[in-house]
C-alpha cells in the first residue's frame, strides 16, 4: 500500500513537471491551447468544452501528448505561455470550494497532501462547520498555506493586466453557449455556431455529469455544488472581514465588488 502511494506520488509529480515544460516551452509552436486557472475555479469543466469544441484532445488525469492539445493548469509564472485562456472566478466561491474539495474535507490522490498539511496546521473540532472554521482556513490559505500558484490575490496581479483570453466562470454559467463561441473564436478565428456550442455546453452540464440539478450538493464529488454565489451561505462577518483583508482589492479589480460595502 505505503509502495503504490509511492508510485502514485512520483507519476503526479512528474507528470506536473511535464506539463509545465510543455505548456513554457512548447505552447506556441506545438501549438497548445492551455486553460489556466486558480484551483476550484472550473478550469476542468472549460477545458472539456474546448476539447470538443476545437476537436483536439485534452489529456486528463494523465501524461499530456507531444502534438495540439488542451493543457489545463495553475501556473503563476507566465513566461513563455501562448494561447492562454485565463479563467476567473469569484475568489469567496474559490475559497469554500477549496475548503471542501481541495484542502479540508476531500482527499483524491492528487491532493492527498495537501489535505493531511492542512489539517496538521488547523486542526478543528468538527471539520464540517465550514462557517465557524472559515476565517481561520482564510487566514491560513492567504498566510501561511504553501501553494504553487501561490493565493487568490497574487493570482490576480500577476495576470489581471496580461494580453490572454479572460472569461469568467460566473458567464459561463450564464450564457455558456455565447461564452464558449467567443472563446474558440479569439482561440482559432472560427466560429462553431450557435447549435454546435449548444450541444457541447448541454454534454458537459453540471446536471448530466454529476447526475445532479445545480445546487444540490454532493460534498463527497469532486463537482460539489455547481452554483455561483454559495460563499453567501457560508461567510459569517469574521469570514467577510478576513477575506476582505487579503483579497478585497482583487475582488474589486475583477469586477466581482464595485467597493467594500460587501463586507458590511
């Protein structure tokens, strides 16, 4: 058992390796389309759409290919990345999405990790209360939790300002057939039509692959919830004050807050 997790550990590792290689040194000549993000922001569920969209493949959860593909990831280095499709989401549905699917309460292979530091670091008496335990979780992901992307708000300036595709995950939400065209467009100058986007949008739904309406919520599932605006349900005032404290600014400057006035 102590040997598989090994072996699996080693193959994460060095298939994240490959895959900033590639996506450094090889996105634009290959070329790769690569779909970057803050973990918990939708990137997964984008880079599907593209895949199918744009008729190249998207290696999941395995060694990414040497030839045209979709490469998803979180890379807060920039240098040398082409094609770049940057995905936002609002960083309050990033952090609860985080707490139950990344950091705290689920535990794959690939975060395994993650979730044993995080809990030696804040050990709390029921891990479920997610309002209670929410402004310290805050304090330790934007403080001291080490993260390759670095936190939400570093994320933000180092990318906010960068000539790449911005979308929101909100839109896509929205008006995921629209949102989806413009992307392929400003991608490859093609458009894949209203029909066509419609059909791929309606494939990779919250609804028929989780087997769930959006917002009923499965907190064993990788895609959890599917809703925008669940920080709402979760935010005690502390939480608002101490998210406000690292990232408010960057809520502001994405668009997601015309000011503080939220916090209150």
């Amino acid at each position: 058992m102590i040997i598989q997790e090994r072996n699996n550990l080693l193959w994460y590792k060095a298939n994240g390796l490959v895959r900033f290689l590639l996506a450094h040194a090889c996105s634009k000549w290959l070329p790769l389309y690569i779909v970057n993000e803050y973990p918990k922001s939708g990137g997964t569920w984008l880079a599907q759409m593209l895949s199918e969209a744009m008729k190249v493949p998207f290696p999941q959860n395995r060694l990414p290919m040497f030839r045209t593909s979709i490469l998803h990831g979180h890379y807060l280095w920039p240098g040398g990345m082409e094609n770049i499709v940057m995905l936002w989401r609002d960083g309050r549905d990033v952090i609860v999405s985080q707490y139950y699917a990344y950091l705290i309460l689920q535990k794959g292979i690939s975060n395994e990790r993650l979730v044993q530091r995080t809990r030696r670091a804040l050990y709390f008496k029921d891990y479920s209360d997610i309002s209670h335990n929410l402004p310290a979780f805050i304090g330790y992901v934007f403080g001291r939790c080490p993260m390759p992307s670095g936190n939400w708000a570093e994320f933000v300036e180092t990318w906010i300002d960068r000539k790449v595709i911005h979308v929101r995950y909100e839109d896509l939400r929205l008006d995921g057939v629209g949102t989806l065209r413009r992307i392929v467009l400003e991608l490859s100058g093609c458009d894949i039509g209203q029909k066509r986007a419609s059909t791929i949008v309606e494939k990779f739904s919250f609804a028929n692959q989780s087997g769930r309406l959006p917002g009923q919520e499965d907190r064993t599932h990788f895609m959890r919830k599917g809703i925008v605006g669940d920080w709402k349900a979760n935010f005690s005032q502390d939480a608002r004050r101490r998210f406000s404290e690292y990232a408010g600014k960057a809520l502001i400057r994405l668009g997601y807050e015309p000011d503080m006035a939220w916090v209150s």
